[in-house]
C-alpha cells in the first residue's frame, strides 16, 4: 500500500480464508485421502494432484475430506460470501442507465 494526500494505491489485493488451512489439515486425518496422498504418482491416483497450496485435487477440484464440521462451514461461507457464485452461474449486476436495461 502506498499512502498518498487524497488516496490509497493497493498494488496487491489477497483476499484469504482459513477455510483451505482446515481443509489441508482435515485431508492428512482422513483415512481414504491418505491412501490417495501415499498414492500420487501411480496409476492408482492417476487423476488426482497436489499444487503449491498442498490440497489434495481430483481433476482439478479440491477433494473436501469427510467431516461434517468442515462441510458445513465451506457451504455457510459459500452461501454468505459476496464473492461466491454456484458453478454454472453467473451474478449480474444492476446499475442504473445501463444501455442493457439496468443488467450490467
């Protein structure tokens, strides 16, 4: 952040949840992700992946651990989060005199 006399420059913008940390942890305590885990790099895991953030992935999509704590606070924090969207779904945004009748 650079402080100026009438505004803020933000030249990095994270935006973090504690909620992938819960899922890391939660993923090395369940029994069959850990046989997947032990298994990366043969055939038996063949589709499913690490990236730099340490989850465990199946084709891309993050593998939710079976705990139904943790379920239950990744769908509160993906029903209340203005940044959510349900896949397939896209958020539209009124703004009025929009040249698209108020969508924008």
């Amino acid at each position: 952040f650079e402080l100026e006399p009438n505004s803020i420059k933000c030249c990095n913008l994270r935006i973090a949840s504690e909620v992938f940390d819960r899922i890391r942890t939660k993923q090395r305590e369940d029994e069959d992700l850990v046989l997947i885990l032990n298994a990366l790099g043969t055939d038996k895991a063949k589709h499913f992946n690490t990236g730099t953030d340490g989850l465990l992935r199946y084709i891309d999509r993050t593998c939710v651990p079976n705990d139904g704590e943790l379920k239950r606070i990744i769908l509160e924090e993906g029903h209340h989060s203005r940044l959510s969207m349900h896949p397939g779904m896209t958020r539209c945004i009124k703004t009025s005199g929009s040249r698209f009748g108020g969508l924008g």
